[in-house]
C-alpha cells in the first residue's frame, strides 16, 4: 500500500465567497501512449522507447517544443533559426548571435541539461534557485521560457528582487535563507557576465543591448510590501532598475513596477497596490 497526496489550488478571483461540499477526486487509468527515453541532446533511446501501433506521432517534445523532422531519415530538430543534429550535439548552421567562447554550432553551450535553445539563438538568464520550495514555478518557468522573435541583444533576467537589489536567493544549510545579492548595478553587470557570454560580450563592445528584469519591484518608486502591508508605502527615489540604466546607458531597461505573478505556464501579470502594475521601459535613468 502506498500513500498518494493530491494538492488542489483554487484561484477565486470574485468578491464572493466559494464553499464545495461532498467533492471527489477519481483516477481512471488509460492506455500508456507512448514512453520517450533521450540521449542529452534529444537522440532517442530507441531500445527502452515505446508506442502504442496507430497513434497519430507527436514531433514536439523535446527542446522547449522544437519539431523533430523525420523526412528522408534526417532526424533534425528545427527550431526557427537553425536544425539541430541530436546524434552529435550540435547545429547544422552557424549561430546568429555568434560568441567567442564557444563554436558557432554549439547547442546549448554544451549542456542541454541546464539550458534549452528552442529559437536556436538564444538563451535566457536564469537566477532563480531549484531547491526554493517557497516559489515552485519561478525555476520551472525560467527553464522552460520561450521568448518571442526579437532583434538581437534582448536579455531576459530571471531573479529575485525588490527597489534596491537584484538578487538569487540561493538557499543554503538545508534551506536557510540566504544567497547573492546586487545592490549595485557595477555588482549587477559582473554577475551577469558571468552566467551570460553573450552579454559579457555585448557589455565589453558597448552593444546597444535590451535588459528585461523579472524580478520584483524593480522599477518601483513607491509600494506596499505585501509581507507587511501595515507597514505602509515603501518610497525609494531612484529604484535599482533605474540606476542600473542610469549605468550604463547602451542598456535599454525593462522591469516590474510591482510584484511580477508566475504561475505554471509562465507570467500572468504584474501587481501592485495601485492596480495599475507592469512592465516599464527605462533609457539613460529616465
């Protein structure tokens, strides 16, 4: 005998209160479908692999829903920009936003278990630490994040924060707070450089680059900490967003003014306390 938990979250968003009475959780089992085993870069394990005879075949399963394109036996995953080869772990064409730290045909800067690549381009900067049990869906997002087409140079951060810090949050001594935290945006740039070649890069050469923080309130002037809502409106005259802009103005800046809401399929908003929270685009501190 094994014991299972379910958790349910229910997310009412009226002004009325919701009650259920006698409700009930049913499992019915279906047929297994399909069962996928991959090598790192996506080849399949055809030996421990499995489908049910007749299904319709699913091509978009692994890298962040990139294709695999079975014609002729080729086997390559296309994303948008290039074709993966999963049998040797690299691209068939060149990168288009080249770095001088890895081969042009480089996937994933050789290790698709951290990152994934699903444009083919890119890859985003993720701060957020796996073990935070407290916000289970920053990490899984942040892995997952499939960004629109944009024109080269445009940076996603994911991180924790608030009005005067960029931070990660590590965890520490099984689970005690702790972590790395930016309160400069000097501290900020070197950071980053380090996770990201590609912005290392782009900062050296004085790039004209687009930075996105998600972290929290890291472009609002004033806000009511929802931990502490007695404690009033939290004023701050120049938030971390616009000094970090302020820095370095090659950077254009987009960050929350309010708390930036995750859920499962990603970011659903952001809020604060004068319903009117976003995303603001900051130039030169302003």
């Amino acid at each position: 005998m094994r014991l299972l938990y379910i958790y349910m979250y229910c997310s009412n968003e009226s002004n009325m209160n919701v009650y259920f009475d006698n409700m009930e959780v049913v499992h019915t089992r279906g047929a297994l479908l399909e069962e996928t085993h991959y090598y790192p870069f996506g080849l399949v394990m055809s030996g421990i692999s499995s489908k049910a005879a007749g299904r319709i075949e699913n091509k978009r399963k692994w890298n962040a829903d990139s294709e695999l394109n079975t014609g002729f036996d080729i086997n390559l995953y296309e994303t948008r920009y290039r074709s993966l080869d999963p049998q040797i772990g690299r691209f068939w064409q060149i990168d288009p936003k080249p770095s001088d730290s890895v081969s042009l045909y480089s996937a994933m800067y050789n290790n698709p278990i951290r990152f994934n690549d699903p444009l083919g381009d890119t890859i985003p900067i993720n701060l957020f630490d796996k073990s935070d049990k407290a916000h289970p869906y920053f990490y899984t997002v942040a892995e997952n994040f499939v960004k629109e087409p944009k024109n080269d140079g445009v940076f996603i951060v994911f991180g924790h924060g608030n009005q005067n810090e960029v931070s990660n949050h590590k965890k520490k001594d099984g689970g005690t707070a702790g972590g790395e935290y930016f309160y400069k945006p000097e501290d900020i740039n070197n950071f980053l450089s380090s996770k990201s070649n590609d912005y290392r890069d782009a900062m050296k050469a004085n790039k004209e680059i687009t930075v996105c923080f998600t972290a929290c309130n890291a472009a609002s002037k004033e806000f009511v900490d929802i931990n502490n809502p007695a404690g009033g409106v939290i004023k701050t005259e120049k938030p971390i967003a616009f000094a970090y802009s302020e820095k370095y103005p090659n950077v254009t800046v987009i960050a929350a003014d309010g708390y930036v809401v995750f859920n499962q399929k990603g970011i659903a908003g952001v809020s604060n306390d004068k319903k009117n929270g976003g995303f603001l685009i900051i130039k030169n501190g302003i």
